[in-house]
C-alpha cells in the first residue's frame, strides 16, 4: 500500500503529524498553566473569602463581645475602662462576694426545699416589718407547700383594708418604711448575693466610724449604718425538716425563697429554653441541608468552565486529526 501512494502524499502526513504532536505539547502545556493558574486563583479566592465573608465577621464580631463579657463578668467593670461613681465606695458599701447558688445555671433549677424553709423564716422573723404583696397564696401550692398547707396558712392571717402608704397601719422602723420584699433581689445591686450578705454582715462598727442611736452597723449597706438590727441568729427557727437552723443557713433559705418570690417563672422559663434551643438548633440543621442543596447547582458552575475548556481543546483537536477515507472491501 506505501508502495502505491505519491510522495506528496506521505509528506503531507508527516507534516501533520507533526503538527498534531505540536498542538498536542501546547495543550499539555497550556492545560497545566490553566491547573496551575486555577488552583493559585483559588487558594488566593479561599483565603480572600475567609476574611471577608459573613461568618468570619459575625464569628470574630462574638468572639469579641464574649470575651468582654466574660471579663465583665469576673472583673465587674469593663476592660480598658474604669468605673466612674458619684459616690466614694463606702458609700456604696462593700460588694458581696459570689455564692454558688443552686439555681444558678443555665439548666438548674430551685431547692423547693430550701424555699420551703425559706418561707418559714420569712413568716416568723421577716413578716413582722416587711410585705410580700406581689406573691399570692396560690403561688405557694406546688411550690412549697400542698393546697390544704396554704388554705390553713391563708386563714390565719387576717387584712386590713383603708389607709394608704401615710396611714397608721405601717410598722415603721427607726423612721424608715420597711420596703416590700417581693422584688428585693431583683430591686438590689448584687441579687441574692447582696441579701445574703447583708443578712450576715452586720459586725461592730471599726474605730472611727460613729453610729447614731438605734442604727446599726454592716458595711454591705450603702453608707453603712441600717436602721434594720440583726435578725437571723442560730436555733431562732425550728425547721420541720429538722435542718439545723444556723445563721448562714436560715440566710440561704430566706434569700432563696426571695429570689423565688421575685421569679416565679424561674423554673419554667428554663424548661422552654431548653426547647427552644433544641427547636431552633434542629431547624438550622436542616436550614443548612436546604441551603447547600438549592446552592449546589450555582456554585458548581465553576467547574463548568473546566469542561467548556476541555470541549474546546477537544473540538480543536478534531479540526487536525488525520482523515481515514473508508476502505473499499471488493479491492
């Protein structure tokens, strides 16, 4: 068959050989410089994107408001800022220190117990002077007490109705109007931690600090000197549980009874937070799912561009390749 066909004829397929040996080195080469290119380009686009995308600022945005939070929160004051006061700090009194209280996690919830006998200071030592109007009766049942306890605690108290705040009916103490103890831990500086202290703070007044008569000295008190004496001491109560009736204990129970007072939701808000976090993290699970499933399409069409130039090399590469005309069979 080589024997048959002209010179001319081989040269021509040679010559285009070689010319399909050449376009084949140029796309090797060109295609490695578009791999090389492509993958610099996107390692330099990721990294553009991880510091200038959404997640990164708002992930960098709470770790900052974290941080100063947390330093808030162990420091009392803000980083970098200090704290400026109308008042020097005996006048504001000493701060209390942080107790461990058992409600105070994000997943804790009260002692009934302790509220029960909180209840029980409250009504033999605290009741004398000060008020608990914003808690009903019904409050208490299921609380700290059963529906019979409280109907039987309920008719032993008898009301008074006429005056108002100027009226005779007001215990007044040292010519101060015992304040209402509904929202007291909430109303002061410091919370539970606050009341506790103050309920077991009150010590002898140090040298040269003067006390008038019938005022009483705790350095947890603005100023200092508190018309209200002390009036937690060991043994004062009995508790029916027979808990021993110290001072520090009666304090814890009182102040948690208080804090319940303030916040009777307590329990239950907690309950629909764990809910509403469970809810919300499964919805945003699934919000990511559908996100990546309805964006799969968009983000890939980079890819797309790979293949359009593969199919053009290809197409390209067409236009060159030898043509083999059809063998005749009765030859």
């Amino acid at each position: 068959m080589l024997s048959r066909l002209p010179v001319a004829a081989l040269k021509s397929q040679s010559a285009l050989g070689a010319s399909r040996s050449t376009f084949s080195a140029f796309r090797t080469r060109a295609t490695s410089q578009v791999r090389f290119t492509s993958s610099s380009s996107a390692s330099s686009a990721t990294l553009e994107s991880l510091f200038t995308s959404r997640a990164s600022l708002i992930s960098a945005t709470l770790f900052s408001v974290g941080s100063i939070a947390w330093y808030t929160h162990l420091y009392g004051s803000l980083p970098f800022i200090g704290e400026v006061h109308a008042n020097s700090l005996a006048d504001d009194g000493l701060h209390p220190a942080a107790y461990p209280w058992s409600h105070k996690g994000l997943f804790d919830s009260f002692d009934h117990s302790s509220i029960r006998r909180g209840f029980q200071v409250y009504r033999q030592v605290c009741a004398a002077c000060h008020s608990l109007d914003r808690i009903a009766w019904r409050n208490l049942v299921g609380v700290s007490h059963t529906a019979d306890e409280t109907r039987s605690l309920a008719e032993e108290v008898e009301y008074t109705d006429g005056p108002d705040d100027k009226g005779e009916m007001f215990q007044r103490n040292g010519g101060a109007l015992p304040p209402d103890l509904s929202l007291i831990i909430k109303a002061r500086h410091g919370g539970a931690d606050y009341v506790f202290s103050l309920l077991t703070g009150y010590i002898d007044p140090p040298a040269g600090v003067e006390i008038r008569d019938g005022m009483n000295y705790n350095p947890y008190f603005p100023g200092g000197a508190i018309s209200m004496e002390r009036v937690l001491w060991d043994n004062l109560v009995e508790y029916d549980d027979g808990t021993p009736a110290t001072t520090s204990q009666m304090a814890k129970d009182v102040v948690t009874f208080l804090n319940w007072a303030a916040e009777p939701e307590h329990d239950e808000r907690k309950k629909m937070g764990i809910k509403a976090v469970i809810l919300f993290s499964a919805l945003f699970a699934v919000s990511i799912g559908v996100k990546r499933f309805k964006w799969t399409v968009i983000k890939n069409r980079k890819i797309c561009k790979f293949l359009t130039l593969s199919m053009l090399l290809a197409d390209f590469d067409s236009e060159f390749a030898v043509y083999n005309p059809p063998k005749d069979l009765n030859h």
